[in-house]
C-alpha cells in the first residue's frame, strides 16, 4: 500500500477554493478550542461527530457544519473524506484523532490535507521512536531498563498507546513487578498482549509540568503557549491519607488522568523549557521531514535539583491545551490576547493562506 504523499495533498490543496477554507476536526479531546479558534480567525469549522455526542459542539455553537458518524473511526470512510473535501477542509488531529483513525488509515488512506506533520505522528505513538525523537534532541529522558530483572530503585511501567495513564503502576523490584502485573491482568486494565510490550523506566520523582508548544514554519520559531499539570486518580486522592494511614489502608496507586490544570514555573525554569523545545524542533526536521510542525508537548517532571526530565511527548495538539481555551498566562505575553493553541493554529492557516504558503503548513 502506498503512503499518501506530499504531491498528492498539494493537488488536493491546488483544487481548494481557498476563500472557503474549512477547519475540521473530529468531535472530541481538545475540538471545542480548535473550532472556535478557528471561527475567532474567520474560518468555516466542521466538526466529524459520533450520533448522540454532537451536543457540546451544538450548545457551545463552534461547529459550521456537522458530519454524524456510526462510529468514530468512520472518519477515514471514502464518503466522509470526500464530504471534508468538498468542504475544502483542513483537518487538525488531535489524540482521539489518532486513537480512533489509526496510524496506518492517516499515514495510508486519509486523502485529505493535515495540519502539521502526519508522519511525525507514529514517532509519538511508539515509544522507541519517541524515545530516539527524545535523545537524539540532547533532551534527559527516564532511563530505561530492558529488563525487569534488572529492576534496581523506583521504576514507572506503562503499556502501549496512549491510555491516559491506565494500567501503569510504581515497582521497586522484579518480585513486586511480578506481583503488580499480575495485579493489572486480574483488574483487566492490561492483558496478555500487554506483558511482553510493557515499558520500564526510571521513577523521576518532581513535579509534573506539560508544556505546550507551538512551532511556527512561517516564522521559524517556536512559542511557549501554555503549561499544565494533571490530575491523576487515584495518586492525588491517595497522597491527601497520612503515610502511615497508607500503609494499613493497602490500596494500590494509580495514574489514570481525570483532568487537567493550568500551571506557570518558576521564572528561572523557562530558559530550559525553551532550550528542549527549540532542540526537539530541530532534530525533528532532520529525522522525521518536515518536522515538528505546529502544536507539540513534552511531558515533564521538574525534580527537586531543578532539572526539567521529559517522560513524553505528544506530536499534536495535547489534552492539555484545554486548559488554555481563554489564553494562558504564556500566550498572553506572546499575544497580548486570549489565544488558545486552536486559535494560534488556525492563525498559522491564515496566514499561510495570505502568505500563499499552505503548502508549506500541511501534509
Ligand atoms: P503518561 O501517560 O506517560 O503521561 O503518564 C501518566 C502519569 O504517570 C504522568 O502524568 C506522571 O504522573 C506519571 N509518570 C509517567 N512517567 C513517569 C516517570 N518516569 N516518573 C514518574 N512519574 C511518571
């Protein structure tokens, strides 16, 4: 099967009626800022909805156009991509995007024109390649261990995909890995599939920033537009019990996010956060072509020697720009107006359109 190419999206783009430019999404994750945004610049908006979800899109008035889907993956039917194109749409992924397209229908049957990098988003979706992304950046990242025999101090374990934090749990050594996996397959939260897939790295114990970026190929520069913290059941709720109560209580910690919060750092951190953005940036232009183009964010935790360790990254628009609707306190330095990351990308259509540049924005 071949892959959808650059030459292809520009002939699609080359046949748009660009004066009525629509900007779609799928209806969910961050949709709700990436349609206003959008409508804030003068852009049409679409939204592709599963029947009986269309409600926020409809009672917060973001949405132009409405595209009811069975199911969320029908996005990627032949008939709904040429809906969208009729449309002349510009569609902007986001997590759910992924989740429910799939890899392998965006990178290989998804005709229709992306905002921002489609290739760069397998690089987040598999951790190898995520972790390569990372490293070669010159960016600290958790070590990793290969082994759970070689489980030696605190170790995090996560699972494949992205789960928002479910089945990932806390060993210090190869029998309470043992015990907690066995633990996980017994609540179903993973399953024999799982196992052999399970990533360990080392336990960074800080605090959690999430910065979200934004890489302008227009203006070459990449913006710090907003940062979040996450809430996490049940770890926040476990760590409000006195430790010695922990103990007797005997419930195990989870890290499923339930939600997000708006966060600033410490003023002396922000030269690091800017450094990691700028060189992941760059290293993205060379490994993954174009490169890091358009909203991106690395997960982080801040330890206590103030260093700034990445755990994750997301090549897209994060969960946690929702924090940002109204602007967050970093795109307002920027902006001096309320700019959320779907404004700030429907902003880059704009002007790509104006500078006659799209091209050049999409893939
Ligand atoms: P993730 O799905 O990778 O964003 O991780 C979910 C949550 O697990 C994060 O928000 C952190 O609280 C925690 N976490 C992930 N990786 C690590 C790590 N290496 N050290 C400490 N906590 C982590």
């Amino acid at each position: 099967m071949s892959k959808v190419n650059q030459d292809e999206i520009s002939s699609i783009l080359e046949g748009y009626d660009k004066e009525e430019t629509t900007i779609a999404t799928l209806g969910s994750h961050t949709s709700l800022h990436i349609l206003k945004g959008a409508k804030k610049e003068g852009f049409k908006t679409a939204v592709v909805c599963e029947k009986g979800r269309e409600v926020p899109y409809q009672r917060f008035k973001v949405a132009d156009e409405y595209i009811l889907v069975d199911k969320f993956s029908d996005i990627v039917n032949e008939e709904v991509q040429q809906q969208l194109r009729d449309m002349n749409s510009v569609v902007v992924p986001h997590g759910s995007f992924v989740a429910y397209a799939g890899l392998d229908r965006i990178e290989n049957d998804f005709h229709v024109p992306m905002f921002g990098n489609r290739d760069i988003l397998r690089w987040e979706a598999e951790r190898d390649l995520e972790r390569k992304l990372i490293i070669e950046s010159g960016i600290r990242m958790p070590f990793k261990y290969d082994n759970a025999e070689d489980i030696d101090r605190a170790v995090m374990v996560k699972f494949p995909g992205a789960r928002g934090g479910k089945g990932y749990f806390v060993a210090s050594s190869h029998e309470e890995y043992d015990e907690k996996i066995a633990s996980m397959l017994k609540r179903e939260w993973i399953d024999e599939d799982d196992v052999p897939k399970a990533h360990i790295e080392e336990y960074v114990s800080g605090t959690n920033f999430c910065v979200h970026f934004f890489y302008s190929v227009l203006n070459d520069e990449v913006e710090v537009l907003g940062m979040d913290s996450r809430f996490e059941s049940n770890i926040d709720g476990l760590v409000r019990i006195p430790a010695k109560d922990q103990l007797e209580v005997g419930l195990s910690p989870s890290y499923v996010i339930t939600g997000n919060h708006p966060v600033v750092m410490r003023e002396s951190l922000l030269p690091q956060v800017f450094e990691i953005g700028d060189s992941l940036v760059e290293s993205a232009k060379d490994l993954v072509p174009p490169g890091m183009n358009g909203p991106f964010c690395l997960q982080t935790m801040c330890t206590d020697n103030l260093e700034i360790v990445t755990f994750e990254m997301s090549a897209r628009t994060d969960g946690g720009t929702n924090t940002f609707m109204n602007g967050s306190a970093y795109s307002y330095l920027l902006f001096d107006e309320e700019m959320s990351m779907g404004q700030r990308i429907a902003r880059e259509i704009k002007n790509g359109l104006k500078e006659d540049k799209l091209d050049n924005l999409i893939t």
